[in-house]
C-alpha cells in the first residue's frame, strides 16, 4: 500500500512535469536560431519589406528600395535598394560589396518578373542570373539563397500558380547550375490546392504575408540553416 | 600573268574588306560622337549610365541594327537610346519595335503604379506616355524624358 502511493505520487509528479515542459514553437526556433537567422539579409519586393512590421527580423537585415516595389527585369542592376546601415540608395551590388552579409535571401520575381516573363522564362533566368552575378562578384563569400515566389490566393488577379510554378522550376534549374541554394518555401505555405494558405495571407490582393505567413517563412528558413549546420 | 591575276584578285578583296571595315568604325565613330552630343546636353555622365551590353541586347535585339548606344538615368527616372542601321529600309521596322518596347514598359509602369501609391512612379509613367521616336537617315532615337529635355537632346543630334 505504501509502494502505491509512492508510485502514484511519483506518477502524478511525472504527469505535471511533463504538462510544464515548454513546447518548441515556430517562434521558438526562429528565435533560438537566432546565430543563423540573426546573420542573413534579405533582399526583396515589398513582400520582403512587410517583413519589417509582420516579423521577429530588424529592419537592418532588409535590404528593399524606398518604394518598396524590386521588378526582376533586366535594370535589376541598376536598380537602387536603401541601404540599411547609411539609408542612402545605392545598387544592390554597392551594398553586397560594402556590407558582404554572411547570408543573403532573395525573394524576387512577383514584381514584373512572373507576369511578363511568364512566357519567356529565359527572360526571366537572365535577370536573376545577371543579378546573382553582379552580388557574388561584389561579394564571393556570400552564402546566397534564392527563395522560391511564394504561391498567391485565387484573389490574385494577374499573377497565378501556374506562372509561379514555372518559375521556380526556373529558380530551381538556374540554382542547380549555378551551385546556389534553392529555398523551397513555397511549400510550406500552399494549400492542398496549390494557393497560398489564407491563414497566411495579409491582404485582399491575395500576395502579401501576414504574421503567421512570415512565421512560418522564417521557421522553413531556420530548418535549413540548422540541418546544414549554420 | 595567272599569278599576277591572282595576286591582284586578292589585292582587290583585301581593299573591298578594308574598306567594309572602316565603314563599320566609322559607323560606331559616328554613334558614339552623336551619344556624346545628347549627353553632354542632358547634364552629362552624372545624370545617365550606360547600359550595358546585357540589357541592350535583351531589349533591342534585331539583325538591322549596326550599334546601339542606350542610356539610363541614374536616379531611374528616364531613358534614351541612340542606333545606327545597317540599312536605312528598316527605319521604320526599328522604329516600331522601340515604340513596342516604350509601350511595354509603359504598361508595365501602369500595373506597378496601380499597386504603389509612389510620385516617382507617376513621374515615369509620364515619361513613356509621352516618350519620343524617330529616325534620321541610318540614326533611330527615342527619349523617354521629360519634353523639354528631349528638345534638348534633339537639338544636340542635328547640330
């Protein structure tokens, strides 16, 4: 009888234990990640400059022109970014090469580069590979990650699934030649039907993240980066 | 007598290359002297960069065309550009495939300015709606800058 009750002290202690045991969210891993994601830039679109007011990342790691919007076309590299540590606009080959960021993302591609390549997809291989270019050159020791276009909800009304899709597959075979990493993002946030998830979505234009979109972003992000040791 | 005909056959077709070549010199000789001229009147290489060979080809691509000499302004807002024809009968095909590129970049301006409430962007749409294209001679132009300085620009070519 003693035993017992030993026991079930020592089963209910176990019980509430393991009820107070802190759970490792998406947030918690962002931020625990936070050696690797706490050295990558981002270079973007306005879906990177959102990044600023909807995510845990500093507004220095953002690397987006004033306006907010980065066609992927082929001025790209003449394009001008404010850079983050003097806010002056410079292009994004200046920045890379003063800055030279251990890590750089690049999301681009929903701004001019899916819709008018969308049938020229050497086009729009081109300019991302002029791009990448012009940022390894300013900077060799960049680890550059091109990530994937996110998928937009049917509330896009130009841009669609099918255009996105046929450009990451280009994204994809250009990073395969090139020896660059492919962030295959987009997989996290699609629905079962191939749109972007609505709980990720911040507006009606069916493009933008909202909080948890970036979440669960930065979270595929950070996986990455801890299971090639960054 | 055979190899003297000969020698004077080869003579004849190094004098005819030569020449084909100096022609071709003189063509670009004559773009760049033309492009210096449109520069220096819009405030010279500060204001403009030149594009590269990468995006000059992209967007202006055609077997007519002999040299291209296409300017970017450096603040984004404006642009120019200056070719040379290999044959003055493809004026016109030129001068509408600048006036396709105009319109497309125009339409693209339109869709990014409809998404981003940015002056900047209704500066430069501005500039394509009204942008300029014409030919003089083996010479196509087009401006897409603001009208009085493509006056200006104009006034520096026919000098």
């Amino acid at each position: 009888m003693h035993c017992n009750r030993i026991f079930l002290l020592f089963l209910i202690l176990a019980l509430l234990l393991a009820g107070c045991a802190p759970k490792v969210s998406a947030d918690a891993r962002v931020q625990d990640t936070a050696g690797f994601l706490s050295e990558t830039s981002f270079l973007g679109d306005s879906i990177t400059a959102h990044m600023a007011s909807r995510s845990p990342i500093s507004k220095k790691q953002l690397w987006c022109a004033k306006t907010r919007y980065l066609n992927l076309d082929s001025r790209i590299t003449y394009a001008k970014i404010v850079a983050p540590d003097t806010g002056a606009e410079e292009t994004i080959a200046a920045v890379a090469a003063r800055l030279r960021p251990r890590y750089l993302v690049i999301t681009l591609g929903i701004d001019y580069g899916v819709y008018y390549y969308r049938d020229e997809q050497q086009s729009f291989s081109r300019c991302y590979e002029k791009l990448l270019d012009a940022i390894l050159t300013a900077s060799p020791d960049t680890v550059v990650l091109v990530q994937s276009v996110f998928p937009v909800t049917a509330a896009s009304k130009a841009i669609t699934n099918e255009m996105i899709d046929r450009a990451n597959g280009t994204l994809r075979a250009l990073c395969t030649r090139m020896g660059i990493d492919y962030l295959d993002t987009q997989s996290v946030l699609r629905d079962s039907e191939g749109y972007l998830k609505s709980d990720f979505c911040s507006d009606t234009d069916g493009i933008h993240l909202n909080e948890a979109g970036y979440t669960a972003m930065l979270d595929y992000i950070a996986r990455y980066g801890e299971e090639r040791g960054w | 007598m055979k190899k003297a005909r000969c020698l004077a056959a080869l003579l004849a077709l190094l004098l005819l290359l030569g020449g084909c070549t100096r022609e071709a010199r003189s063509d670009e000789a004559e773009l760049e002297a033309s492009a210096a001229k449109v520069l220096e009147s819009l405030g010279g290489k500060e204001r403009f960069l030149r594009a590269d060979d990468d995006f000059t080809e992209m967007n202006f691509s055609a077997d007519y065309i002999e040299e291209r000499a296409v300017y970017l302004a450096e603040d984004g807002i404006g642009e120019w550009g200056l070719f040379s024809l290999r044959d003055t009968a493809q004026s016109r095909a030129c001068r509408e495939m600048l006036a396709d590129y105009l319109e497309n970049e125009r339409a693209a301006i339109e869709s990014l300015a409809a998404l981003y409430p940015a002056d900047e962007l209704q500066e430069r749409l501005a500039l394509y709606q009204n942008a300029q294209v014409g030919a003089d001679g083996a010479l196509v132009w087009y401006f897409a800058l603001p009208a009085s300085e493509s006056n200006l620009a104009l006034r520096a070519l026919r000098k």
